[in-house]
C-alpha cells in the first residue's frame, strides 16, 4: 500500500506538470469516502466562483499497469474570463491552465494534491503575481474546506 501511495503522489507531481517540492505544493487528507470527497471539492470550488471544466480519470492507466485503483482523478477548474486572457497574454502558461487538484483515494480516506500557482510567477512575469496569489488564497480555503468534516 505504501508503494501505491507514494506512486499516486509521483504521478500527481506529473499529473500537475509541475516541479513536486514540498514548498510548492498544497496537499490535504479528509476521512471523507471518495465519492463524498468529490461533491465537496467541486462544490468548494463552486463557491469560490470557478468553474469545474473538466473530471479526468487517471486511475485507468494505473489499473492496466497493474495497480488496484479505481479512484483517482484530476479536477480541473478555472474562471473562463481568467484562463482566456492568461493564455492570450502568456501562452507559455497554456499547458498550466485550467488549474487542476489531483483527488485519490487511499483506503478509507481520500487525499488532494495541487501545486502552488505562485511557482508559475517566479521571476519570469512579476506582474502575474497579484492574481496567482488570490488564487493561491482560494485554493488554500479549498482545502482547508476539505479537512474539515462538514
């Protein structure tokens, strides 16, 4: 089991297509069952104004490789208004957009992994990093939303 965990945290860090440090990542674990886990992160991301565009399986690859999963996904979300204009002033940031929390299972509990969307305004675009770190506030309340038991 300790092996499945640690290949599903590898797997988000590419997943998110970005670099996996500690520092640069959100992570958070609820006793929620997964599909209870589920309503309440794309509600808790409704209620911050965003829109859920897509829910991607990614537990179909692992199950062919041979591991035991049927729960694992990637939520990407994004303010349509937001992810247009970022993608037609920074391009670069395309394969970025729309944001994304990889949701897997892990027993009888569930677990969330984003990375920080501060890393994206580093040096390169200083002038990002106003709206990174609302979002960043945002996804902090989105999972402090999911660690608790409401």
């Amino acid at each position: 089991m300790n092996l499945l965990r640690t290949l599903l945290l590898v797997l988000s860090g590419f997943v998110l297509s970005l670099p996996a440090m500690a520092d640069d990542l959100f992570m958070a674990r609820t006793s929620l069952g997964f599909p209870e886990a589920m309503l309440k992160l794309q509600d808790s991301i409704r209620a911050r104004g965003y829109t859920v565009s897509r829910v991607q399986r990614v537990d179909i690859g692992l199950t062919r490789s041979g591991y035991a999963t049927d729960k694992y996904r990637v939520v990407f979300f994004g303010k349509a208004d937001l992810v247009k204009r970022l993608s037609n002033d920074y391009p670069q940031l395309i394969p970025y957009l729309p944001f994304k929390i990889a949701i897997f299972a892990e027993g009888e509990e569930t677990l969330l992994v984003a990375a920080n969307p501060r890393q994206l305004t580093d040096r390169e675009w200083p002038e990002l990093d106003p709206v990174m770190k609302q979002i960043e506030t945002d996804l902090q309340a989105i999972f402090r939303d999911m660690r608790t038991e409401r």
